[in-house]
C-alpha cells in the first residue's frame, strides 16, 4: 500500500469509513467493507473461524475482529497487517497484533495451524503464488488456509488498484482477485489443495491445507 493509499484508509478506519473505494484501470470500483471491518465479526465470519485451530495468523487483519473473535473462543490467534492505523484501532481494542508485512520476520515459522486470508487478503502484493507460498512455509505439516476469494467465473485477476476516499485518491498499488474455482491454479505450485469451497452470505470461501 502506498503512503496515500494508508493516508485515506487511515481516514476510513477512524473518521468516515463510508465510501472508501478500491478502483482499477478499467476505472471498476468496488467500496470497501470498512464498516464491516471495524465491527465485530458477524456470523457468516463465525462460521469460517469455526474451522480454524490454533494457534492463528491472520495476515492483513486490519483492526482485527477475527482474532478478536477467536481470543474470545479461547484460540490463540495473532493479527499482522501493514497499516499502521489498522494496528493503532486493533491495539486500542486489546487485539493482539504485529505491524509488518507477512514477507518480512514472522514469530513461530512453522508453527501456525491456521493461517486466514480473508477479506480478499489473497490479493495482497498482486502475486497470489508468492503469498500461498510464504504460506506455506509458515504452516504446520497438517495447516491450512482459510481463503475468501471472488464468486466463480472471474478467474485470476492481477493488476494495480488505488484507493479513493473523501481525501483523494492514492497512486497505484498492486493487487490480485482470485475466483474460488481458480483457486487451484495458484496453489498449487505452493503445495496447498483445496479441501473445500462454499458460499455464505454472499461470500465465498476455500480451505487449502497441505498437500
């Protein structure tokens, strides 16, 4: 994410998390959940963390209400994102979480048994193969992912976005869609299979565990 792509989401997250948009080249812009984001996790959101054992990473947390979620249940989970505000409102909270990038040192290398991407955070740095894979490398042998991704049909998607809010607009970043039935094709050179693929909500979610 770029310095003003965190400037207008920092808005977002602690001003007016209405009408923070996410367009791409082709000018398709899509508003971000931030409301949803800055509440507790829903029900659809319970019923993917029903499926996850700790101890939990999940990467692009944002202000953290699935490790919320899952500390209430009694799992140990730990949120890492980028954005320094996302941090700042998931501590304000008393969520546990590391700023930072999941590319850069993470604690427990190999240890996690759960690892989420969701919210879309399969697109983080537009290069889905490369996430799934630093992934991969911190799962346990028997992990897994849990992965929300883009209705069926849409395939693999990698280009720039930027964001826009009432401050502006960001430059360009990069970023990945990935459909849930394409899902396959970019796990698999990470050694991930899908085990399962379902909608709620709305949403659609895989779990890819280790092949």
């Amino acid at each position: 994410m770029t310095p003003e792509a965190e400037r207008l989401y920092a808005a977002a997250l602690t001003q007016r998390p209405e009408g923070l948009v996410a367009r791409d080249r082709a000018g398709v812009a899509v508003e971000l959940a931030t409301v949803r984001w800055l509440a507790g996790a829903g029900s659809t959101d319970l019923r993917v963390l029903r499926r996850a054992r700790g101890p939990v990473l999940d990467i692009g947390c944002g202000p953290g209400r699935h490790v919320r979620a899952l500390a209430d249940r009694g799992v140990a989970a730990l949120g890492i994102d980028a954005s320094p505000a996302a941090v700042r409102v998931a501590r304000d909270r008393g969520t546990r979480v590391l700023q930072g990038s999941v590319f850069d040192a993470v604690p427990a290398m190999g240890g996690w048994r759960t690892a989420l991407l969701l919210d879309g955070n399969i697109g983080i740095g537009g290069d889905p193969e490369a996430l799934l894979q630093r992934l991969a490398d911190l799962l346990t042998p028997d992990g897994a992912v849990l992965c929300e991704c883009e209705a069926p049909g849409a395939g693999v998607r990698s280009g720039p976005l930027r964001l826009e809010h009432d401050a502006g607009a960001s430059r360009w970043f990069p970023w990945s869609r990935v459909s849930v039935d394409a899902l396959d094709g970019v796990a698999r050179p990470a050694g991930l299979a899908t085990s399962a693929r379902w909608e709620d909500g709305g949403r659609w979610f895989a779990e890819l565990r280790v092949a």
